[in-house]
C-alpha cells in the first residue's frame, strides 16, 4: 500500500489529492502496492496558507497549502502535547490512529489513515469510546470479496463466499479521509463514496439502484464496513446505491449523472410506471400500514394489514429494495404474529428484520448496546 503520496512529485503534480495509479495485473485484480511511509514534516508557515503541526504523535506531517482541499482564510497555528482543542478553522494533518513512525503494514496490519481534519473532528475521533478499536474482520477471518473486471465497466467487487443478510463483507481504514468526507462518513447514509476518501477495496464497490450492500463508517475502527443486505451467491458482484433508490428511473438518471453512469442496473433496465410507482410511493404507503397496524393494536376487532404488509414486502424484495422501508414492514409483521399469539412466524419475522439491520446504522448501534430491534418487538 502507498504511503506518503502526499509528498510525491507526482502527487503534486496532480489536482487535489490521487493516489499513484498502480496498474491492474492481467486479470484486472489489484498489483501488490509497494509500501512506502508518509514523511514527517515539521511546522511549514507559508504565508496565509494552513500550515499546522500536531505534536500528538511525533509523526505528524506538516499541511501544506492542496489546492481545492484547504481554505487559504485558514490559519495554522502548533500544538502541543494532548492538545485537541484547536479553532473550529484549523486544519490538522495527522495519522489516526496512532503507529510507529516505522510501522509497517506487517506491525499494523489494520492499517491507518491519513487525515485531513478539523480539530473538533479530531477531538470528536479521539473521545469515540472504544477508540482506536480494531478493525472488524468477516466470521471466521476468511476474505469475502474479490477486485475484477466488472460487465458494468472497469473493475468491481465480488462475493468469493455466499454471505447472508448482514455479514459483514469487508472493512477497511481509508487511506486518507478529508473534513468533507469524515462529516459524510459520520452521517453516512446509502450514497457512495466521494472523492473526500481514498479507500481501496470499497471504492471498486460500482453502484446498482437495487444494491445487495450497504456501507457505514465506524468512528471507534476507523472504518468503512461494507455489509450485506440480502443473502448474496458466491460470485455476485457487489453494488452499493450512489444515488437515492426511491425516485424513479428518470430521477435516479439525473443524480446518477454527474458520476458519468448511465445505468443499466435490473432495477433501470427492467423499470415501469409500477416500479416507478412502488418507489417513489413506498414511504406513503409503509406509513399507511404503520398507521393501520396501530389502530388494529389499539382494538383487534379492527382489519389488520397483514395481507397489505406481506404483498409489499414481496413486491419490495422482488424489486431489490433492501433497506429501511422493509425493515419497518418486517417490524410490523412480527409485532403482529407476536399480537396474535403466533410466536413462531413473529420469531421468523424479527430474525429477518435482525438481520437486515445489522447492515443499518440504527440496528448496529442498537445491537453495540446489547439490543436488537426485532426481538425488542415482540
Ligand atoms: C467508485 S468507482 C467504481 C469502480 C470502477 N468501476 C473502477 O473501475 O474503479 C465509480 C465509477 O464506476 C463506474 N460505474 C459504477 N457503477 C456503474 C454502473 N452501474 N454503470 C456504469 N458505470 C458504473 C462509473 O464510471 C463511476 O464513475
């Protein structure tokens, strides 16, 4: 893996921030990367350009003025010490979390991130709780993903093993995240990575408007997880969503294109004015049954939406919409078994709904409390 691309001739020579281009090997699968270390720099003032020193870690670069990364209005000023608590304007360049200055990716093989940050964003990394907690790694160690040609063009991710609905698939540390991308990373929500990160495996990740993955930033790791929303074959290629899945086809072709796609997902290929319809009405219609479910609670001798429940939830599975309106659908249902006495099918219900949220932010951060939703249903 690069390391101290920053300082490369070629790095400058680049707008903004790239990474070295390391040729595919034949088979399109990434060459082995030398490893090089970051250089440390010492406190550089260059005018009105940021320039800060973070004497944190002893291997702290200095910031240099990057075109299209640093306000030039921004001020440095040094550190010292334990210090975090800089102005809210100042940029600090450091290495999250804290190696050796000779570490090598064999003493650390989690790896570590170059960071462009703001000192509140800093502080905010370094009282995470459980910070710097490692990288989670797939059940049983074993690799679940590959990098090759995609048919959708370039490279993309594949399934080496069939993974169901919310294994983790892979979970790596950026190679350099900037203040933009942390603040994207932190309320990450279904939308691609941007150029704010550098990451390796993840950023081969395509996009699909029925994506079989979901991706969320861990503050504790310092990682992006990448995990499964539906049970996927050993094989598939992996998508994750760049753009918001419940527009229709037109809509989505609008947001899609500024990152030069024009998709040919099943979900776009195969659209109709019912697919159109299914997505960009499915939050009215899950909340007329979440309304329709609670009165049913309130008095049973009501209609229940059982029936209006379970034929979306199929027509949501069959478009590929794996995401929060099923999870509420799947919550409903098994609150309602559980209603009615039936514990095996609220049992069904609320493992599937388990499952699915532990791709989702809600449902990880539930389940690092020691709950679960579905189960906390019924
Ligand atoms: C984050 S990269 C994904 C990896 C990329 N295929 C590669 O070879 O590095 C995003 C780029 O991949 C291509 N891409 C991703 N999803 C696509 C899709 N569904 N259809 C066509 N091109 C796609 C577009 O060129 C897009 O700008």
């Amino acid at each position: 893996m690069k390391r101290g691309f920053l300082k490369t001739a070629k790095a400058k020579k680049t707008e903004g921030i790239g990474l070295p281009r390391v040729p595919p090997k034949g088979d399109g699968s990434l060459a082995p990367q030398p490893h090089i270390k970051l250089p440390y720099g010492k406190l550089a003032k260059t005018g009105n350009v940021a320039s800060v020193i973070d004497f944190v870690q002893p291997n702290i670069v200095t910031a240099r003025p990057i075109e299209g990364f640093v306000s030039k209005k921004v001020f440095g000023r040094e550190a010292s010490g334990d210090t975090v608590d800089y102005s809210e304007n100042t940029i600090v360049i450091t290495t999250l979390p804290r190696v050796d200055s000779d570490a090598t990716q064999d003493d650390e093989p989690d790896n570590w991130t170059e960071c462009i940050l703001t000192g509140h964003i800093k502080l905010r990394i370094l009282s995470t709780p459980g910070f710097p907690r490692p990288v989670e790694k797939p059940a049983g160690g074993k690799v679940n993903h590959r990098v090759g040609p995609s048919p959708f063009g370039g490279l993309g991710v594949f399934a080496t093993r069939s993974v169901r609905t919310g294994d983790l698939i892979v979970a790596e540390r950026p190679l350099l995240i900037t203040p933009r991308g942390f603040q994207q990373a932190a309320g990450s929500g279904s939308k691609g990575l941007s150029k704010e990160e550098i990451i390796q495996v993840m950023s081969r990740v395509n996009h699909s408007c029925s994506p079989n993955t979901d991706h969320r930033f861990n503050m504790a790791s310092l990682s992006f997880e990448l995990r499964a929303v539906r049970d996927i074959k050993k094989g598939e290629e992996l998508f994750y969503s760049y753009c918001d899945i419940y527009q229709t086809k037109s809509e989505r072709a609008e947001e899609l294109a500024p990152y030069g796609i024009v998709c040919v997902c099943p979900g776009c290929v195969g659209a109709t004015k019912e697919t159109d319809s299914l997505r960009s009405e499915l939050a009215k219609r899950v909340g007329k049954i979440q309304v329709g479910h609670l009165v049913w609670l309130k008095d049973q001798s009501r209609p229940n939406v059982l029936a209006a429940s379970l034929k979306l939830i199929a027509e949501i599975e069959k478009e590929g919409l794996h995401s929060a309106p099923l999870a509420l659908l799947l919550g409903i249902v098994a609150n309602f078994y559980s209603a009615s006495g039936n514990t095996n099918s609220a049992m069904k219900y609320s493992d599937q709904l388990d499952n699915l949220c532990r791709a989702s932010t809600l449902g990880r951060s539930l389940e690092s409390n020691g709950l679960t939703v579905g189960k906390a249903l019924i």
